[in-house]
C-alpha cells in the first residue's frame, strides 16, 4: 500500500489550484469549480428572497470550510461510485491498483487475493490480500482513512494510482452505504508484528477515526489485506469485476491473481491468473517535472517554496533538463536578473519567466522513468487469455506531451474460436497498466481506433467507428502523469500527441495483422478453388456424357482427365 | 441417338409450315434461324470439341462474342446495329469450371428438349437446374444469361433461344386492326384469328411467331408506348378510321413482337411508325431498340428489329406546337440522352437525331403521349394522328 509522507488538508477551493509539483491544473479544476458550486447552494439565499437581503456578515457566518470527504460523499460519481455495479468494480479496482504499485515498488512478485462475498441481496464484502512491503501502523489510518492522503500526488513516476484518492474513497463509500468501517491487516516485516485496524472517517474533517487496533497472528510474513463492506451489485459482461481482473492480469504478466467471485461453489473454485514471467516491470525512476508541461500558478507556486537561492538556480534545480546555462537562458530572454531570490519573483516577472519557458530550447525530459510492458510479454499475456491464432505487439519509444513523458503500447489477438467475425472489435484500453472500462466513447484510445484505417488492413470498418473482426485490440498508455478526463480515472483525455502516437502503434500492429489476413483470405481462396474442381467436373463429365451419350466408363475417364488437367495449370 | 431420330421425325409436320414461312421471306434474309438437326449439331460438335480437348490434355474453350454497344456498329444501309468481331475466350480453368459445367448442363437440357419437342420457359429451366446439385443456379438471372451465353455461342450458326427451346415468361404485346394471323397449335391444328374482331380486347402476340402467316392490307403499322393510349385507339377503333394494324408495346417491346412487326412489315410491305412518349427513355432506349436493336443481344439484332420503323411522335418539336404539358428532365434522363449523343452509333449516324435529342435536352422537359389528353380526350384521334400521318415524311428516322 502507499507509504505517505505528508498529510495534505484540502482548503477552501481558491488555493487548492495552485499545488507544489501538480504539473496538470486540468485535474484540478472541475473540483475547484465543484466545491464553489456547493457552496453556492449551501447559502439558502433564494429561500430567503422575501426577507430583508442578507448583509456580508451575516453571510459570511454561513461561509465555513468544506472538507473534501464531505465534498466527495455528496458528488460519489466523481470518484466512480455512480451506481451499485460500479461501486463493486471501483473498490475492486482501488484496491488492486494499491497492492501491484506497493509490491512494484518494492520490488516483489506481486500476489494478490481478491475475494467477494455476498452478504445479501445488496451488499458485499471485498477483500484483497497482497504480499507487499506492508504499512507502518502509524500511517495505515491516514492512508484508508483521509481523502487525498499518498505517497504519489506528489511526485512524477509512472505508477498506478495518481492522486491518493480512492482506496480511502473506497472505505468512505462503503462506510456511508453499510455503516462498516474499513478494515486493514499489514505486517511490513517476518520480526514485526501484524496489526488489525478498524478505520472509519470522518467526513467533516476528513481525518480518519479509528475504531480499533490491535496486534493478531498472522501467516503471511509482509503484506496488507483490507476488507470492505459497501452497498453494490455483481454483475457479468464487459463492465464486470470479472473482466476487469482478466483485463489487468493480461497488463501485469508478472503478477499472479487469485479471484474468487461472489457466486463461486466454495473455495476452491477460484481463478488464478498465474504471472507468466518471473521479471519484475523494471524500476522506473522518479522524475522532476520538465519546464515546458508547467503552468504559470504552479510556477509562482514553485517559485515561492524552493530551497533555491537564484532564479537561475531555481530552474537548474527544480526541473529536469535544465542546465545552468539553460536555466540562465530563461532568465534573460524573460528579462529577470538570473540572480534574483525566487521568493522576489513577482507576478509580473514570473509571467515573464513562464512565456520565456517554450521560446527556450530544452531536451526532451528522460524517458526511463516509464516501463513498458514490453513486445515479447504482451504477446504472451494476450495469448494466455485469448488463444488466438494472431497475435502481435508493438511497444513505441517514448515520447512527450506538455512536458510528460509518455509511451504508447498497442497489441492485436485476431481469430481463433472465441472471437465473433461479425462483431465489433473488442478494444481493452489500459493507462499504467490500469484496464479503463467505462466512457469508452470519451477516451483518446477509442478515438484513435475509429480513426485508424483499418479497411487497409483486410479489415471491415463502418465509418468512423471501431473496426469490425474477430478481434481483440490492446492500448496501453504508460505516463508519469496520465491525463484523465476525470478524477474517477475512465477515459484519457484527448491530445494531439496522444493519440498521433496510439495511432502509430495501432497502424504498426494493423501492418503485421493485414499481412496475415491476406495470407489466411489466400489460403481459403486456394482452398475453395480446390473444391470447386472436385465439385463441378463431375458436372461437366455427366453433361458430356449426356450430349455424346458416353458410357460410364468414359465420364469417369474425363474426371480423371481433367481434374489433372487442371491441377496442372493451376500449378504453372 | 435412336432417341433423337425419332424426336426429328416427330417435328416434320412443324418444319413444313416453317418452309412455306421462309419461302415469303424477302431476298438477303436467307436463313433466319437453324433447323432442329443443326441446333443438335451445333450443340454435339461443340461438346465433342470440348471432349476431345479434355483427352488430348488440353483445356476446353469457349469463344463468346461480346454483346454490348462497344462492340455494335451500325450502317444505315444494312439498317441494325451490327454485332462486331470482338470475342472473349472463355478458356476452362478453377475460376471458370462452374460456368463451364453449367453451361454444358444447359446444352444438354436443350438437347433433351428439341429431342423431345417440348420446351422450358426461363423460369422453368431455372427450377430444373435444381436437380443438379452443386450445379444448381441459386437466382434466375444467372441462368438466363447462361442461356445468353449459349445463343450468342451459337449466333453465328442462326440459333437463336427459340430454337433452344428456352421461351422467354412474358408474351408479346397487344395487336388489333385488319389482319389475319395463321397459327397452329401443338396439336396441329391450324387457326385463322381475325384481329379486327376482338371486340374491346386484342390479339396477344406468342412468344414463337416464326410460323405464323399473316393476310393483311393495312396501309401502315402504329407501334404505342402505352397500354393507355393502345385502350384508347382501339377501343374508338380507330385502326378501321386509318386502316392500320395497331401494336401495343408495352414499354421496350419484346423480342416476339420486334420479331412480329419485322416479318409483317418485311412480307406484307407496309410502312411501320411509332408513337412513344416524348422522353430520353422512349427514344434511345423503345424506339432505338424496335429500330436497330440492342447492345446487349446484339448477335439476333439481324432478325429481331424493324429498320423500316420511322418516329411519329411524340417529338420535341410535338411539345411545342401542341403546347404540350411537361415534367422536368430527371439527371438520370439527361445522362441517358447525352450517353444515347456520345456513345449510340445509331443516333450518331443521324444528324435529324442528334438535333431533336440536343433541342430535348435544351428545353430540359420531357412529355407522355397522353399528354395530349390536355386538348380533350379523343385530340390525339381526331387531331393529333391524322394531321402527323398527313406528312410520314416529315417523321424521325
């Protein structure tokens, strides 16, 4: 699970936009304009309409801080707990994304236990048990029981979860929904105890209450495993847990996945997605942000909170590819003394600073911080879940949109018994090895499926949509900062760079599937002009036969004869 | 072949009605179609030649003249549109082995049949190919151009369906007026049909008119577009006001009645003319078609056109002398006059042609022949037809 740092305390909307190292403010903005609309309606100004008009101070006695869990308990949607379906899958999918991005990080095979338990009609418990590094107890109630508390709003590194928001959400929804609290087992190593945590939170401070702790035996030596009771309903078909745990085995070929849905037998009927490579993902690197993806707030912000002396220094220090030289660059062409103190820095100059930014030539940021999955490992991963008779892969190199590097991965499964020819392609979306199942039509990656050429490729393609084929289409989008649409992470939003790339890739694996489609219609032509010999010469031997009125002996003569005849021809 | 002697001694009474038919005909059309025995020969040859092909290790061939307007031309003297040289060879191969048993298959149905003396109707022939498995037809089309495919193989050798045994679904067209038609049935038995005493119905044209004879001493022959404007001249009798014979088409006549009209104007020597609506449609596609044929059966274009046949009306011209009401030319209109301009060699060939089917589309109106209806319903009896019959020379060619 994530290990935290510090303790973030969302405040009134206003400054909330500006935060140290956030390079996106497109993240941020919906909940800053969320939470000034709920404030809006909290002051019952139009109930009172007939009434003396309220004066600003006995308006501002209604103006009180909003905590975020309070914000996010009334707009659940937000964060993915629309309805009961999606509640499930969500709580799944928070939990899972935690246990791989611990275990990653601590450089562990990842193994982890998803089990679902219907309680009743309308409720379920979800439990998910990894073999990670564990949380240390004093931070265990702060990472399941306040919002926006982690270890990766804060950096840039390519990793699962992003802003520190849903495993806590997650607690929170089903604390709101059955009135349990969420509970947490971790052990961090064989010589330290396991600790038990009955974390409820409280929503008006969004500070957790913990209800209970203790000390229990416990068999696995590391590891964190935490229960959830929510309000949910399980369902199959493309949205469902099922598919997602299928989904995010195929992106995780090194992690190994024991499920046990709702409506299994016993225990024993589980499926296990075993890892199919012993190599971990390598270690990706954390980076800091590159100049040319900053905004002018998060600047000014920078500017003030650095430990930099200069602004020269500021820039050589705070970024990536930024040497002094560069960095001294910047402060000429923006007209700023290079040895100004970045506290000085003022509205104005920092403007000045943040235009000069694109006019200064920077390199490109470094690409290690993101792993890809990898060619070889996709194929076999897709080839384990759909024994298809093609399979193919394609891993770009990386490149970069507003400043964050990012890479494209795209993988093909055509034919073979499962897939439908009639149907639409299915196309699995992943960002950070993180399967997207909802808001397909919003997403970049659908967007760069319709617009590929598929017709191209011996396939069929009505206009402006998913290809039709028996065929399953991956996209895998790896990014230090992968830019979402919306907090509840569904669909990636749609830049130029993003989906030029995604088209590459897809356009690659489309070349290699094309040839093989050929080849196969080839083969079925071959085969079919075949049988049109054995079929209908005997046709033309039995109307010989009735025009010259042969004999038996001499139509079967004229079979023979001219199956050879033709089989020749064919050959030369 | 005993089976086949005793089917050719069977059809001699039918080979002698067609003698005295053929003896009328006028000089330079010495053979219009083959007798039963040379249709057989024709079909048994061609399937020896593909036999012994097969045995000498060779692949079969077909060679198929190319039935379209591209390889049509036309000489006003000769007076149709004339088949060129140019063939397709059809050679058996693993894409052509279907056709080729197919077409084999049809052979021997039509050998069977003239064997017999029966025949098959289009549709008919269609179902029996049901019995041949994977050889079926699985749409009538397909098996009538089959049936194209063997006539225009044969072409050359005056077979045409008809002496296929292959009769088309659809009878001819309506005839009424002063004329006999001499028919016998398949018992033998001969008819004398009157066909100015129909009462308000008419004599309806058959699909094999190659025996028929005819008595006649109409002065010319009207050929209409419509069932309407047909119902309206004959039912005032209007064939006894003029003396004519009046022959409803029905839209692009038939091979039977293009066939009819051709022998009763040929051996009777009367003039034919023809009232269509004034439109793309029934100039270059019913006129030109009763006139000089079709591209796509240009190989029995010889026999089954009238090149007498001259264009009464209604004209361009018609549309604004009788102040004619209109419709607006369709695209599709246009592009079949200016494909009828560029690519017909008929029309190409006559400038008087060329010149009321540009007038046409520069008014970019078109007009039906009850059109003249707007005059009063018995106009086209009482003022229309007689005043155009006054000067036939003055008529289209």
């Amino acid at each position: 699970m994530s290990k935290g740092k510090q303790g973030l305390l969302f405040d009134e909307g206003g400054s909330s936009a500006v935060k140290p190292k956030a390079p996106a403010r497109k993240k941020k903005a919906p909940q800053t304009k969320k939470s000034a609309s709920t404030r809006t309606k909290a002051a019952p100004r139009s109930k009172k309409a007939p009434g003396p008009a309220p004066s600003a101070e006995s308006m501002s006695k209604k103006q009180r801080e909003i905590s975020v869990s309070e914000f996010f308990a009334k707009n659940r949607h937000l964060l993915g707990f629309d309805n009961p379906a999606k509640a499930l899958l969500t709580t799944i999918k928070e939990l899972v994304d935690n246990s791989l991005d611990a275990a990653d990080e601590a450089r562990i095979p990842a193994e982890v236990d998803i089990t679902i338990d219907q309680i009743s009609e309308d409720r379920f418990r979800v439990t998910c048990t990894d073999n990670g590094p564990g949380i240390v107890p004093k931070n265990v109630p702060l990472v399941f029981g306040k919002l926006l508390y982690g270890s990766k709003f804060h950096r840039l590194k390519m990793s699962r979860g992003q802003q520190g928001i849903g495993v806590s959400a997650a607690g929170m929804y089903g604390l709101l929904t059955t009135g349990h609290a969420i509970r947490v087992i971790s052990r961090t190593a064989k010589n330290k105890p396991a600790n038990r945590f009955e974390i409820a939170i409280d929503t008006q401070k969004n500070h957790p209450a913990v209800k209970k702790q203790d000390e229990i035996e416990w068999d696995r030596p590391h590891g964190t495993s935490v229960e959830i009771e929510l309000e949910a309903s399980y369902r199959k078909g493309h949205h469902s847990v099922d598919n997602y745990i299928r989904q995010i085995s195929l992106a995780n070929p090194h992690a190994t996945l024991r499920y046990r849905a709702p409506d299994r037998a016993n225990d024993m009927d589980l499926t296990v997605y075993a890892g199919v490579t012993n190599e971990l993902p390598p270690e990706t690197a954390e980076i800091q942000p590159h100049p040319y993806g900053v905004e002018l707030g998060v600047l000014m912000q920078m500017l003030r909170e650095t430990k930099a002396r200069t602004v020269q220094n500021f820039f050589h220090t705070e970024f990536s590819r930024v040497s002094n030289k560069v960095a001294g660059d910047i402060a000429k062409l923006a007209r700023v003394p290079a040895n100004r103190k970045p506290a000085k820095v003022d509205r104005k100059e920092a403007e000045a600073l943040h235009k000069a930014i694109p006019q200064t030539k920077i390199m490109a940021p470094p690409t290690d911080c993101i792993a890809p999955i990898g060619e070889e490992l996709l194929e076999k991963a897709l080839t384990s879940i759909h024994p298809a008779e093609f399979i193919t892969a394609t891993t770009r190199r990386p490149v970069v949109y507003r400043g964050n590097p990012f890479l494209v991965e795209t993988a093909i499964a055509y034919g073979g018994a499962e897939l439908s020819a009639d149907d639409a392609a299915i196309v699995y979306r992943y960002a950070n090895r993180v399967p997207l199942q909802y808001q397909h039509g919003a997403c970049a990656i659908s967007k760069a499926v319709a617009a590929t050429d598929w017709k191209k490729y011996g396939l069929q393609q009505p206009k402006g949509s998913v290809p039709v084929g028996p065929m399953v289409l991956m996209v895998h989008i790896a990014s230090v900062w992968v830019p979402f649409t919306s907090e509840s992470k569904e669909a990636i939003a749609h830049y130029p760079e993003i989906i030029k790339e995604i088209k590459l890739g897809l356009q690659d694996c489309g070349r290699k599937l094309g040839a093989h489609v050929r080849r196969k219609r080839r083969d079925a032509d071959e085969e079919k002009k075949r049988s049109y010999i054995t079929k209908y010469i005997p046709h033309v031997a039995t109307a010989l036969q009735e025009i010259l009125e042969l004999s038996d002996k001499d139509r079967e003569r004229t079979v023979v004869t001219l199956t050879d005849v033709l089989e020749r021809s064919r050959k030369m | 072949m005993a089976k086949a002697k005793k089917a050719a001694k069977k059809t001699s009474a039918k080979k002698s009605v067609r003698k005295i038919a053929r003896k009328r005909a006028p000089q330079g059309e010495k053979r219009i179609h083959a007798t039963d025995e040379e249709t057989m020969d024709q079909i048994d040859s061609t399937a020896k030649r593909i036999y012994d092909t097969i045995h000498k290790s060779g692949r079969p061939d077909l060679k198929l003249p190319i039935r379209s307007l591209s390889n049509v031309s036309y000489d006003p003297k000769r007076g149709y549109l004339e088949i060129g040289n140019q063939n397709k060879v059809r050679t058996l191969s693993v894409n052509t082995v279907k056709n080729f048993a197919q077409t084999l298959r049809m052979m021997s149905l039509s050998k069977e049949l003239i064997s017999n003396n029966d025949f098959a109707t289009k549709r008919e022939a269609y179902y029996i190919s049901k019995n041949w498995e994977e050889a079926k037809f699985d749409e009538q089309p397909e098996s009538d151009t089959v049936m194209d495919d063997i006539e225009a193989l044969f072409s050359v050798e005056a077979v045409n369906r008809e002496q296929l045994r292959f009769y088309p679904e659809e009878h001819g067209g309506s005839v009424s007026g002063p004329l006999v038609v001499i028919d016998q049935d398949n018992t033998g038995r001969v008819a004398r049909i009157d066909c100015s005493s129909f009462g308000s119905g008419a004599y309806s044209v058959p699909t094999s008119v190659e025996a028929l004879q005819f008595e006649t001493n109409a002065d010319f022959i009207l050929l209409i577009e419509t069932g309407g404007m047909f119902q309206r001249l004959q039912s005032h009798r209007f064939w006894e006001r003029m003396n004519c014979i009046l022959v409803e088409m029905g839209g692009v006549p038939t091979r039977a009645v293009r066939r009819f009209v051709r022998r009763l104007a040929d051996e009777e020597r009367i003039p034919v003319y023809a009232f269509v609506d004034c439109d793309p449609y029934g100039i270059a596609n019913i006129y030109r078609t009763i006139k000089v044929g079709s591209g796509s059966s240009a190989h029995i274009n010889k026999f089954f056109c009238v090149p007498s046949a001259r264009f009464l009306g209604v004209t361009p011209q018609d549309i604004i002398d009788y102040e004619l009401p209109t419709h607006k030319l369709t695209d599709v209109d246009i592009k079949r006059a200016k494909d009828a301009l560029k690519n017909d060699p008929f029309f190409k060939s006559h400038p008087a042609w060329k010149k009321a089917i540009e007038q046409l589309v520069k008014m970019g109106v078109r007009a039906e022949q009850q059109a003249l209806a707007k005059w009063g319903l018995n106009y086209v009896i009482d003022e229309y037809l007689p005043q155009k019959l006054e000067h036939p020379d003055k008529f289209l060619p």
